[in-house]
C-alpha cells in the first residue's frame, strides 16, 4: 500500500484501532529497547540543531535531508531500531517543526518548535515492513538482530489488505499497538442516498443525555439513570475493594517492608477477580 494514493482512486477514510500485548519478559524488554532507541533519534536531532543554532547555522529539518543523516551513521547505531523506524521518528520530527513554522508564520508567536526530549518515542512501520498474520505480528529491526515477533491480545478489527501501518508505543502504564487502516468510504446504491430533507433534533440533557426525535420516525432516548446508577455500583465495587485490602496495609512511617508491594498485588487480584495465589505481571517500565 503506498503512502501516497493514486488522485483516481476512490476516496478512502483512515480509521486507527488500538490493541494490547500479551508479552514475555524478554519480549517486553526488546519493545522498551526500541522505544528508547527512538527516543535517541528524537533527542540526536534536537541535539544537532542545537549545535547549529549557537553556530546560526540553518537547521536540518527536511525529512530527506535527516534521511541522508541517519543512513551516513550506519547500522546498529541506535540499538535493534531499524531505519523505517527511524525514519518514522525522523518524519515526526521534520512534520512537527513546519507544522510549527507555518503556525508563527500565520501569527502565533506563541507556538514554539520541537525541543523538548523524550525518553519513550512512538515507533511506526509503514504497510511492507511488518508482517500481521491474525494475531500474530513481525515487527523489523535492525541488521543482525532476530525479528521482534509479538503476540496480540485481540484481533484486528480491519482487512489485512487495508491496514496500512503500525505504531508501537507505551500508553497509560501499558504496551499499546496503533493499528490504521484506509477503508473505502460507505457508499450507497442509486436511489437509496438518504434523504437531505429530513431532519432530526437532539436535545442534550442533564438527566437523560440525549433525546433524538424525527417528524415522521421513532424516537429515541438515551437514560441518564442506567448511567448514573453503573457508576455508582463501581464507585461501591471500588470503596469494597479498598476495605478488602485496607488490613494489610503497613503502618505510616514503616520501613525495609514489602507490604505496600504485597497490598497493592492483593488490590489488583480482587479487582480482577483471581485467586490469592495468582499474580500479574508488573506495568511499570524496567528501570535502565
């Protein structure tokens, strides 16, 4: 699938669907490998315009010119990062400064250009470089290194042949895989196009969300109560799971304990429903 469609074609929508990861320990630790390798190329180039900042030289933004860079640095560079996904990181880069540009440009002078770091970058291969097979997923690295094989914890909820990249990124305290695909835009037969003169009104409200009425159809009503009365039972499940869990909680000021770490296992073995002896792996990034 090409990055730039053909003007002839039919029009398309791109949609992206996020899915989650189910990890070994190992394969967990080479995904935060790439994401910091990531995060170095971001941080190269900030570097590297800086230098010609002080020198009042021009900066190196143009996604070409970066390419050209990166490919005079050579392999293995950047750890098991692969040049698509550096370039990813590179197009980041170069997209964000002439976004910048044209918004001081038009006016806003408050609008700054990319310089601030980051620890754990985004890593996107376009369609070609990866392999998805159901849930199974083969992402590319580097020369020398074994592809990174992942197993999803979901489907995909779009055609193979219309996905056309993903993203691998860290999200809410979670490995995350960003799915986009370009799907064909809804079309209906001759003759059964909606009618552009009927008309529907909605009513937003405080107890009831939303009231849909039409002059010669049903109406519909979304019940704000259900909503209210949901939250209210996971605010109860919420406070339950705290008092179950309150007992083991260690003193205030108690040291060389492991009970906080014990209390919050035993928290999200009753908020997921397991059994005491059952654990979950831990979602918090390894330390470098």
């Amino acid at each position: 699938m090409p990055r730039r469609r053909d003007p002839a074609s039919p029009p398309v929508v791109v949609r992206t669907a996020r899915v989650g990861l189910r990890l070994t320990r190992g394969r967990r630790e080479r995904c935060f490998g790439l994401l910091r390798s990531a995060g170095d190329v971001w941080a190269c180039v900030l570097e590297l315009n800086g230098w010609r900042r002080r020198r009042q030289d021009a900066p190196v933004v143009g996604y070409q010119q970066l390419c050209r860079l990166l490919a005079a640095s050579g392999p293995g560079t950047f750890g098991e990062l692969d040049s698509a996904g550096a370039r990813s990181v590179l197009r980041r880069y170069s997209d964000a400064w002439f976004s910048a540009a044209a918004r001081r440009k038009a006016g806003q002078s408050e609008v700054r250009f990319p310089r601030r770091r980051r620890g754990l970058m985004p890593v996107r291969w376009y369609h070609g470089t990866f392999g998805l097979d159901g849930r199974r997923l083969r992402l590319p690295t580097a020369a020398g290194s074994p592809p990174l094989l992942l197993r999803l914890d979901g489907i995909v909820p779009y055609p193979g042949e219309t996905i056309r990249s993903v993203t691998l990124l860290w999200d809410a305290g979670r490995l995350w895989i960003d799915v986009s695909a370009e799907l064909p835009v809804a079309a209906y037969p001759v003759g059964q196009e909606p009618d552009p003169a009927r008309v529907a009104g909605v009513d937003p409200g405080i107890i009831h969300p939303y009231a849909v009425a039409t002059l010669d159809g049903p109406a519909l009503l979304v019940s704000g109560r259900a909503i209210r009365a949901e939250h209210r039972m996971h605010l109860a499940d919420t406070k339950a799971r705290r008092k179950a869990t309150a007992g083991r909680a260690p003193k205030p000021g108690q040291r060389g304990s492991r009970r906080w770490r014990k209390t919050r296992r035993r928290a999200r073995q009753v908020e997921a429903g397991t059994s005491a002896g059952s654990g979950r792996p831990s979602t918090k990034p390894p330390r470098r």
